[in-house]
C-alpha cells in the first residue's frame, strides 16, 4: 500500500480511504500525457535520442477495429489501443506523419506478437479504407488504381507499437511472429516476421529523460524485485520516494501498476518531502494470489463455454464480444483474449 499527504487549498487535510486502482486505468492516464509518452518512445526506439517532440504529438481514436474482408465472407477484427499518438513533423517535403501506439501488459501473453501485429494491421485497413472512400468513381484513375482503390503514390501512415510488460516475471514469451511459428529450418528464410517492442518494467535498461518516468521505471524495477526480502524492498522505495520527492501522480501509477492497494492519508507537510509508506503485503498477496487464480480458472471456464455455445448458433464475433463482457463483466481487452484462446478450439 502506499500512503501520502493531499492538499487542498492551502491546508493539509486528514483523509483516509482504500481504493484499489484499475492497472489499465491509471496507467493509460498516465501515459496521455505527451510529454512521458515522447520520452518512452525516444528512449526505445532512438536510445534516448529527442526524436519525438511532446508538441508535435495529437491524440488518435484509440478505437482501431475494422472489417476484414474476402469474397466468401466479411469479419471485424475488434481492436483497441490504449494510447496512441500521431506525430506530425514539417520538413521541406511537408509535413510527415507517424502514428505511435502503446499497450499496457499486466501478464505474459503468448500471443502478443500476434496480437500486435493484428492491432497495427486494424490501423493501417483504417487508413486504406478512409483513404479508399476518396475514390467513388475512376475519374482520374488508371484501372489498376481503381481496382485497388488506392493511387500508385497514395502512402498510408507507419505505424510503430510498445508493449510495457509491468509483471514480476521474466518475459518468456515471444518477441516476434517467427517466435511463435513452428518453421522447418529449410524454410526459415522465407517466413515474414513480425516484430514487437518490448519494454520490461522490472528491468530498467532505458535511457529516460523525463523525471516522472525515470521516478516510474526506478520503483518498479524496485517492487517487482522478488529475489529480496519483502522489508528491503519496502526500505527501499521508501528510501527512493523520499529522496527524490516523487510526484504522487507516479505513486498512484506504480501502485495502479502493480495491483496494489492504496491508502490516502493526510499528515504534516514537514519539511516538504513527499512521504510514502509501502505496506509489507506478502500474506495479503499470496492469498490475493491463490483468490485471483481460483476466480481466473472460473471465469475461464464459463468464457470457453459461451464462445463454444456462441459460435454453434451462427453468431458473430462481435455479438460473442459483447455476450463476454455482460455474463461475465469483463473489459472488452479481457473478452477479446478469451475468444483469440478459446474461439480457435471451437473450428
């Protein structure tokens, strides 16, 4: 649990209250704004490099679904960001435009390559089908242009995707398409790959420049440190937040991130430091742990259950989607992994 003062007006006020943050949440806040984002990206993908500018970033619909379509048969691909940002940068050619994308990962999913790849293909069909709407007739078309809806120099928006995996773990999982493919080793060379970027919060590699995120990744490396004692690691958050008078909105994203309670508590401004108490809660999460497994393996069953049943009476992805999150009461992210799980069992 983590404890700090809240001020209102120019009093501080006692306040106390137990809230459990939403991972997903709190972190996508965190992430909207331009100046943190910039800087991940400029850490992962230029090695800290200022690449990115926080004013040359707009935010994007996060809601990337689409149609895929085929002569027999159309089907949505339900796809959803949790932050996405199009930079937008003037040069002598004009203005050029990149299209960034974030995911927050709690837990190791071994399907993520995939995963990222179908999210970046729903933002680029996007693209193509608003480009291609321009296009009603072949006025100024040659027939291949037509045909394709879509002119030889027409170009689509690059889109680049990180997944921050903010679990105890180690990732195990693949990194890319190929990583979960079974290729015989003769025909390696001729299967695409796709490639995900992946940052893992427990270990802190980057080259960050912005406080508040140098302040996220130092904690986090901290408390999912699971090789020391659960009181040296309480020590030393403490340690840290004292010492470098972490903003409380970091404190609230740690927490969020790492699915622990919080408690507000109001106390003497002192001498300005921002004061933060983490809780010793080994038994709270070992029990939180085996609660959270038997409900999982619950929620799991009745998932396969209704795609099973949803997919014999004929019914959409989308309706099986929505079914998901009103029996079960999960956030549509959650009901899009039970049916990419269970939906392929089901053929």
């Amino acid at each position: 649990m983590v404890y700090y003062n809240q001020q209102e007006g120019n009093r501080w006020f006692m306040k106390k209250k137990t809230r459990q943050l939403k991972p997903d949440t709190v972190l996508k806040n965190y992430w909207s704004d331009n100046g943190r984002f910039a800087d991940l990206f400029n850490a992962v993908l230029f090695s800290g490099e200022q690449r990115i500018c926080p004013g040359e970033l707009e935010d994007a619909d996060t809601e990337q679904s689409t149609i895929l379509e085929n002569r027999e048969y159309a089907q949505s691909i339900q796809a959803a960001r949790d932050v996405i940002n199009i930079q937008k940068v003037s040069g002598a050619l004009g203005a050029q435009f990149v299209m960034y994308g974030l995911e927050n990962q709690e837990r190791i999913h071994y399907a993520m390559p995939m995963r990222v790849m179908g999210v970046d293909y729903a933002a680029y069909k996007k693209q193509y089908d608003a480009n291609a709407g321009k296009y009603r007739d072949s006025r100024g078309m040659n027939e291949d242009e037509y045909l394709s809806k879509m002119k030889r120099a027409d170009r689509l928006i690059p889109v680049i995707t990180i997944v921050v995996y903010y679990g105890e773990k180690p990732w195990d999982g693949a990194t890319s398409l190929c990583g979960m493919l079974d290729i015989p080793q003769w025909l390696e060379h001729a299967v695409s790959d796709y490639r995900m970027n992946l940052v893992e919060a427990r270990v802190n590699t980057l080259k960050l420049q912005n406080t508040d995120n140098v302040d996220l990744f130092n904690l986090l490396e901290i408390l999912l440190d699971k090789s020391s004692p659960l009181k040296e690691i309480k020590e030393k958050a403490i340690a840290y937040a004292e010492e470098h008078k972490v903003d409380k909105s970091v404190i609230m994203t740690v927490a969020g991130a790492a699915n622990t309670r919080i408690d507000y508590k109001a106390f003497e401004i002192g001498d300005g430091k921002m004061y933060t108490v983490f809780e010793e809660i080994a038994k709270e999460n070992e029990s939180k742990g085996r609660i959270e497994g038997r409900i999982e393996g619950r929620l799991e069953g009745e998932a396969k259950g209704i795609i099973v049943v949803g997919f014999e009476l004929g019914l959409s992805e989308t309706e099986i989607l929505e079914m998901l999150q009103k029996k079960l009461n999960v956030p549509k992210e959650k009901a899009q992994e039970y049916i990419e799980i269970f939906g392929r069992q089901t053929v």
